[in-house]
C-alpha cells in the first residue's frame, strides 16, 4: 500500500502520466467490466457466507479474502474467460488450487521481514520478477541470473518463515493459522462452477459476435442462436466448431442451419469410433494427429475448410536450430482419410511431404 501511494502520487503530478492512467482507470472501470465483478462479488459473497455458517471464516480472514478476491478470482475469471483453451478445463484449475506449491506459499509468506526491510525487498523483487518474465533465448545468461536471483530470494522467504514457525511454533500451529491457510482453498474449490459458467457464457458471448456478422438476416440469425444454446448447451468445444462452420458454409436457410448441426452430430459420432482406413486410401486423420504428440504437437479437430480436410498444430519452438524459431505441423486429405502430411516454419515456408 505504500509503495501504491507513492506510485499513484508520482503519476498524477506528471501530465503525461496523468493522462494515461485516466484512460486506464476508465477502461478498467467500464460498464460490462463493472457488472462482472459485481456478479462475482455477490457470488463470492454467499461463499463467504457458507464459510461462516461452517464455522471456517472470521473477520480475521477479510485480509487474505480481499487479497484472494484480487490475485485470484478477479485474474482466473478473466485468463479462463478469454482463454481458447476450455480442454481439462476443471482439471487444470484443481491442479492449480491443490497444488504442493500452495503449502510452501502459504509456509513462505507466513512472516514478514521488519517494514523498512520490506519496503526495500518490494520493488527490487518487483523488478526482478519483471526482467525474469521478460522472453529470452535458452542459452540467455542474462536470463540464468534472474531466474537465480528469485531462486534465492524465494529460498531466503521460505527460510526466514521456516525459522519463525519452529522457534514459534504454538503461536502457529493454531485453529485461526488452520482457517487461515484452508479458506483461499476452500472459495477456490466453491468459486470453479463460477469460473465455468462465466467460461462458457464468454465462449457464447465470443461465437455470437462471428453470427452477427456472417448472418445478416435478424429471423436466421436468432434461429442459429437459440439452435445452438438447445445443442451444444456447455460443449464449448464443438460450439467453436459450429462458428467455424458457418462461417466457411454461408447458410441462407434454416435448412442450411439444421444441416451445420447434423454434419457436427455425424462428425462426433466419426470422432468417438474412429473407421479403420485402408493403406492404399490414405492415413486415418486421427492417427496422424496423434503421429507427433511426442514431439509436442497438438493439433486442432480435423475439419472441412475452404479447400479440402486438415488439421493444424500450435506451433512449436525448435529445441536445436542455428535460428530461434518455430514449426507448425499440418494434415490434408478428404473427409475420411489424410492423404498429406506438411508443415510451415516460423518465415511461412511451406514443405509438403
């Protein structure tokens, strides 16, 4: 709080700065954004509100509540929001909530150096932690060093607190050190149907946009809308699908949009039992997705586009090359069999093979 004083004060005596952090405070304050953590609040509230009925929330917590509000809720809510990656989507969030790196945490920021010592630790981590996140080549000594500094200021956090517990230690092993440590778990666990529904409420949001664009006709295009919500429902995955293909397929009729629905129910039925594809037919499309997953390939559903079938990977950074750059690996063929394998480097050169 200090630190933030002296940085809001320093800003608003700059003109310049001044300016810049009005537009910011402005977007951050807009409208859609304002009812969104609105929303969240009061469900977060009721969290709270279970939490004291079970006795495992007191006034004491409000601190570690407000920071959990902030450094979580807020950050997850808006990463899963716009993130395209909705795959193990519960799974990862649970690993990120149980992880053992919450207990050493949770263990490291149980003490604080005296203020003054903080007051100097804050923006010299600050800085380091920026320099470490800046993108570096591997072999970045500069890069090395940072990442080692932080090794051993968070070493050195790990031990001070370390040293506290075990000299005090039944000032710590308490019910309200206990409540402290469990409630940031336990509204993290009950904030994930929140953190679901807000992704898929977005993912809708976001497909919708593409509609309006490609539909122009107001009676078909609340048609395809209202279709989707009933078909896919939560499946957000085959829903982008959907937007990709009517977007490629132009649809005039509703006939075209019930066609875009029954090609998706076919194609996930193909999906969910793979045919076996003849050698002198080509390669089966799933087996090829799956022929450079170990190199760390992942590639997107095989589908129709403007010419032909194929699926991309994201791409990936070469490990060993005189240049730092990037491949992508990508799959051609027809509807029921790859008949070509190919790639593009990070220049857009294309080698078919």
């Amino acid at each position: 709080l200090v630190w933030l004083t002296v940085f809001i004060v320093a800003t608003l005596l700059r003109p310049e700065l001044r300016n810049s952090a009005y537009a910011v405070f402005r977007a951050a304050f807009q409208p859609l954004l304002v009812r969104i953590v609105l929303v969240m609040a009061l469900y977060i509230a009721g969290c709270v509100a279970i939490l004291i009925h079970h006795r495992l929330w007191t006034l004491g917590n409000l601190k570690t509540t407000i920071l959990w509000f902030f450094t979580f809720a807020v950050v997850a809510t808006f990463q899963r929001g716009t993130s395209n990656k909705s795959e193990n989507f519960i799974g990862d969030t649970l690993r990120e909530t149980l992880a053992v790196t919450v207990i050493v945490e949770f263990l490291a920021g149980a003490y604080s150096f005296s203020l003054p010592v903080e007051l100097i630790l804050v923006p010299v981590m600050s800085l380091v932690g920026i320099m470490a996140a800046i993108p570096s080549k591997p072999d970045d000594t500069a890069a090395k060093i940072w990442d080692r500094i932080l090794v051993v200021a968070g070493l050195g956090y790990l031990s001070y607190s370390l040293y506290q517990v075990i000299g005090h230690f039944w000032n710590f092993a308490t019910i309200d050190t206990a409540r402290e440590f469990l409630h940031p778990i336990a509204l993290s666990l009950m904030f994930m149907p929140f953190l679901y529904l807000f992704h898929v409420y977005s993912t809708y949001e976001d497909v919708f946009v593409g509609i309006n664009w490609k539909i122009e006709n107001r009676r078909l295009n609340r048609y395809a809308k209202r279709r989707a919500l009933l078909h896919f429902r939560t499946d957000t995955n085959f829903l982008k699908r959907w937007r990709r293909m009517v977007v490629t397929s132009d649809p005039e009729t509703r006939a075209d949009i019930d066609a875009t629905f029954a090609a998706l129910k076919r194609r996930k039925a193909v999906e969910a039992n793979p045919p076996a594809i003849p050698p002198s037919r080509g390669w089966s499309p799933f087996a090829a997705k799956r022929f450079l997953a170990p190199e760390g390939f992942k590639m997107d559903d095989y589908h129709a586009g403007y010419d032909g079938w194929l699926s991309c990977s994201a791409p990936v950074k070469l490990k060993r090359s005189i240049f730092d750059g990037t491949i992508t690996y990508r799959i051609y063929g027809d509807e029921e069999a790859a008949t070509r394998l190919g790639g593009v480097d990070k220049f857009s050169r294309a080698f078919p093979h």
